[in-house]
C-alpha cells in the first residue's frame, strides 16, 4: 500500500491519550492526518475534532472508521472497549493501533488474535510504548548484545503520583504493570509463566478500596525473577525504572536522560510529573513508526499476540491477587502467523 498521501487516522476516545495522540499526528510526525475522532461524549469529540482542519467528529467510533478520509484506526478509549473496536476494525481490513492493554481480559484478547490470524495478515500494532523509548532500547541492545553474561533478575519499579477514584486492584495489573509484563518479555524474549503478588500495608495515600503499592514477582520459562514495584498514589511524580541484574553487571534505565545532580551534600534529580512527559518521545516514536510502517503496507512492533499473552499474565496476576499463592500462566498457542514475531 505505498501511497503518496497522508494517511487518513480515525482517533477513537478523545480523552487523555486520544486527544495527545491526535495532537501528535497533527503537529509532531507528519505522513498522516487525523481525518475523524469519535468518542461516546460527543461534546469531547467535537471539542477535539475542532482544533484539527478536515477533522470529522462522531459519537459512534464505528462511524467514524466508516468516514470516506479514513484509511486506519488508533484506539485510545478505554481497555473494556476495546475488543468491539478491534473486530470493527479487522471487519473493514483497517490497520489499528491499539493503546494497551489490547482488552483487560485474556478470552477476549485470543479473540482477537483468531479474527486477526484468520485474514492471514497483521492488521494490529499494540502500544507498548516502552518499546519506542531509546533508554529502553539501549538497554535491550546491551542485553542481546551478551557483554554482561545471562540475565538473573529483572528488578523494576512503575510508580504514579496519583491515580483517579475508581482504581481497582485490576486495573494496577491491567493498565500499569501490563507495561512491565510486555517490557520483560521483549527485553528477555522469554515468556511468563508464573506470578506471586505481595501485599504490604496499603499507603493512606491510596484510593479507597486499593491495596497500593503491590510487588509482584513473575517467573520466566528460562529461570529469570522479574520483580515489579507497582506504587500508583506515591505522591512525589512519574518514575519507571528498570534494572537488569546480569551475571557480569547490572545495567538499568530510568533515572538517565533526565537532570542528575550532585551539590552541596546532596544528590537527586528531576522527577517527571506524568508519563506523557516521561515517555513524549516514545509516544512520538511509536506512532510515527506505525504511520511509515502502514503507508508501506506492513505489519510491525508489539502484535495482537504480544497483547494476549500480556493479558493472559495479567489473568494469573489477577488470580494471585485474590487467592494468594504462586499462579502458573495459562496461554493458548501461537498461531502461525506470529511464529517468529
Ligand atoms: N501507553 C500509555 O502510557 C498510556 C496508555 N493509556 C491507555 O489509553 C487508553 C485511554 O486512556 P486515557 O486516555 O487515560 O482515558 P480517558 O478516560 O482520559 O479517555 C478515554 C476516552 O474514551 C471515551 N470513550 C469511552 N468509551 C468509548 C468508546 N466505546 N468509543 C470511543 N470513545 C470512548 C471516553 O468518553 C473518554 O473521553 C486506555 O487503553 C489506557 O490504558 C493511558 C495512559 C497512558
Ligand atoms: O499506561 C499508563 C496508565 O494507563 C496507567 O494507569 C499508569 O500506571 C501507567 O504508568 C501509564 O503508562
């Protein structure tokens, strides 16, 4: 599909990753245009739509994908609407994008990989932004790279500084350490199989009815300990951390990149306030490489298979959470479509 015209994006969910998105195609990457915005409050998408030229707004994102200036789909409405977004999608052969986590529930996310694999051809790039970010990137080119020997552990940390009410137990697992679960297993390329969830004390900090922080420990198929701080109500900024514990070093990506300072008795540095600051780059990365890859008519970066076995981690961790114990993962196999992916 080499086309010489932009491509035309219908951004689905117009709040606060849709309408940075929508921003991003307009001004930062170039190659696309966002041609329709859709979100179930009207007012929003309306509010949104206005600020780009050409840009239609729609309450119904089914009716947005079905605009005449769209040629592809970036989803960032809510995890739960996602399934119904994605069928519609694959339904009219229409590359997407899909914010994580691909749907917060594993049965849903392999049927969404049956529908995909059953065209033959990836329509589907999930955003797993952390892949797009050059820390992370440099990290994993140490890792392949061997000159630190195998990896041990993995230790990470994902802490926010506040989260809305309403922030389940779930949601911790499904829309925040599902980033870490991708992240192991692409910088390992190992898969999960099994997670143990330890609950402190909960801070006073945190919404009513959730248990914050929680660290979670997952095992990998080859040996490796990935243990994840999860902190969504820490109170002091944005902060993600990864550190790999290899047998010849460690290396660890997180607080680089940002100002580091030593004075007088002191050292620290500066903490971002939220992640569309901490991670503006990889957002503009990711988007901007789903942009070339589609206008090549290819396929590329985190698969609908790579969002269904986040999900089917996730579903163990979730089991973990409320029955305790160590959960062995369950996963359906690869079809051949991702083999080697
Ligand atoms: N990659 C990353 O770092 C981040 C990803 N996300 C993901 O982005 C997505 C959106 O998150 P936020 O922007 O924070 O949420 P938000 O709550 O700010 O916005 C969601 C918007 O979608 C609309 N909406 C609800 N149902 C809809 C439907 N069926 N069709 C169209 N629009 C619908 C809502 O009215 C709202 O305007 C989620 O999947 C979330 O997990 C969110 C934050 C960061
Ligand atoms: O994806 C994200 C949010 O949905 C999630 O709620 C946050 O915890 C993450 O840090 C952010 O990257």
């Amino acid at each position: 599909m080499n086309r010489a015209e932009p491509l035309g994006v219908a951004v689905l969910g117009a709040g606060r990753m849709g309408a940075d998105h929508v921003r991003r195609i307009a001004e930062v990457i170039g190659g696309a245009r966002v041609a329709a915005v859709a979100d179930v409050d009207a007012a929003r998408a309306e509010a949104v739509a206005a600020g780009v030229a050409g840009c239609a707004a729609y309450p119904d994102p089914v009716a947005a994908m079905d605009d005449p200036g769209v040629d592809a789909v970036l989803i960032a409405s809510p995890g739960p609407a996602h399934e119904a977004a994605l069928l519609a999608a694959l339904e009219r052969r229409l590359p997407v994008l899909c914010e994580k986590p691909l749907t917060p529930d594993a049965a849903a996310a392999l049927r969404i990989v049956h529908a995909e694999a059953a065209l033959g051809r990836r329509l589907i790039q999930v955003g797993f932004m952390r892949r797009y970010d050059a820390d992370f990137q440099r990290l994993k080119a140490l890792l392949a790279g061997g000159e630190q020997g195998r990896t041990l552990l993995l230790r990470c940390t994902h802490r926010n500084a506040s989260t809305l009410p309403g922030f389940t137990d779930a949601m911790l697992v499904n829309d925040s350490v599902v980033h870490e679960i991708d992240t192991a297993r692409w910088l390992l390329g190992q898969e999960i199989t099994a997670v143990t969830v330890h609950r402190p004390r909960p801070s006073g900090r945190a919404p009513r009815g959730l248990g914050d922080p929680q660290l979670l420990v997952f095992e990998t198929d080859a040996g490796v300990l990935v243990d994840v701080e999860i902190f969504v109500s820490c109170g002091f900024g944005y902060q993600v951390r990864c550190e790999a514990v290899n047998e010849g070093g460690t290396a660890r990506v997180g607080d680089d990149g940002h100002l580091f300072l030593n004075a007088a008795g002191r050292w620290g540095g500066v903490i971002p306030g939220e992640f569309t600051e901490r991670f503006a780059d990889a957002y503009d990365r990711e988007v901007r490489a789903w942009v070339a890859a589609v206008r090549a008519g290819r396929a590329e970066g985190p698969s609908a298979w790579d969002g269904y076995a986040a999900a089917a981690v996730c579903e163990a961790a979730l089991r973990a959470q409320r029955e305790g114990g160590r959960v062995t993962v369950e996963s359906a196999g690869r079809p051949a479509l991702y083999e080697g992916a």
